[in-house]
C-alpha cells in the first residue's frame, strides 16, 4: 500500500491553518484541541496500516506514521505556525540559527506601521508551518540592530539556514501604502525564498531575492513615513 501518500496527506492536515481553526471552533471546550486532532488524524492512518496484509509493510507504516506524527507535533511546540515575540536577544540569535528557514520582524512599540506588518505576518505564519515566524523589540536587540545595519522600520528580515536570504524595509516593495494586501507581503516573502508553495504553484514564482535586497535596502531611507532609528 502506498503509505507514504497517505502519511502526507494527512500531515497536511495537521499543519493546515483552515482544518486547524476549524477544528479551535469545534472543541473551543477541550483541554487542547490540536492535540486532540492530532490523536484522530492518527488513529485513522493507524487503521488503515493495520489492514494491510503485509506484516512487513504494516510494521514500516507504523513506524513512518509516528516519526512524522512526532516531527509535527515537536515543530507546533517550537513555535511553528504562530508569529511570536521573542524577548531576549540571545534566544533570537538561536532560533535564526537554528531554523532552516525564519521571518523576523523588527519592530518598535511606538510606530504605527509596524503594528500593521504585525497584523499581515499573524496572517501569513500559520500558512507556512515550515518557515518560523518571529517579532522582536529593536530595543531588546541593540547588538541584532548594529549588526544588521536595521536603520528603518518596519524592517522583515528573512533567514535561510541561518544566514540573511534578504528583507523587506518599510512600505516601499508593498506599494508605498498603508493599507497594502497581505497577498503582497506574501509574494515578497516567496520571492526571497524564506517561504515556499506546494511544487503546483512554486513553478509560478519568480525568484529574484538578490536583487530585491538590494533595492530595499537602497530605498529604505527615503521613505519619509517610515520609522529612522537614527531619529531617536
């Protein structure tokens, strides 16, 4: 039987943002409902492993099953598909490392434009169960400020495995606005490659994050309605 399929799909659905929402409202009473999705999502592959009749293979589904099971539930208690603050520096440090692929806001409590980028990130990180997702107080982070040379803000900045693939500062490369589509940001975050579609629609991305670095970060400053750290 075709396992690998099946554990796949139903891997999907546990890191698939509309089924897990879905499942919040329908036990909005349990204790922790994921949980509790997790458990059904196993017990039906487990089922169906159980009625093949190739002890062998039944004994390999098993063991696939739980090692992906296992793999998902520790990146959900990792912080995966949930944008979260980190306070302490070090910390940030260690996640960017760690993780192959991180999305990590930049961020002052007082300007108003981030408060917006934070609203498009909470919408975008349970989409993307792979890649963490991450907002970080620049007054938390002097020495992650310096050695990033952040000057503007809002300022998103994508790691892949470790290293700065690219970023996005202030409005610019989202149309100049404030009320600029999610989709946008979105794209932006595809074209740098921190975030990445199923093989079906990836083939329809243009990557270019290189380039597209560069022009943000010569176009950063120029932005008056953007937040200069060096105005403090």
């Amino acid at each position: 039987m075709a396992h690998n399929s099946r554990i796949s799909e139903l891997s999907s659905r546990l890191t698939d943002p509309i089924q897990s929402s879905s499942s919040s409202r329908k036990d909005m009473h349990r204790s922790d409902p994921d949980e509790d999705d997790d458990e059904a999502i196993f017990a039906e592959l487990e089922a169906e492993i159980e009625n093949d009749d190739n002890a062998a293979t039944r004994e390999r589904g098993m063991l696939e099953m739980k090692r992906e099971v296992e793999r998902l539930k520790s990146m959900r208690e990792g912080g995966h598909g949930r944008y979260d603050e980190i306070m302490e520096e070090k910390e940030v440090i260690h996640v960017t490392a760690r993780e192959p692929t991180c999305v990590v806001h930049f961020y002052h409590t007082n300007f108003k434009r981030c408060q917006i980028m934070d609203g498009h990130l909470a919408k975008i990180a349970p989409k993307y169960f792979s890649t963490r997702f991450l907002r970080v107080f620049v007054e938390n982070v002097p020495w992650l400020v310096e050695k990033l040379g952040i000057k503007v803000l809002p300022c998103v900045v994508c790691f892949v495995n470790g290293t700065t693939q690219g970023r996005i500062v202030g409005f610019d490369e989202l149309g100049g606005t404030d009320d600029f589509d999610t989709a946008s940001l979105e794209w932006q975050l595809l074209n740098i490659g921190v975030v990445q579609k199923p093989e079906s629609s990836a083939s329809q991305v243009t990557y270019g994050a290189n380039t597209s670095f560069r022009q943000q970060i010569r176009r950063g400053g120029d932005d008056d309605s953007d937040f200069d750290l060096d105005d403090d």
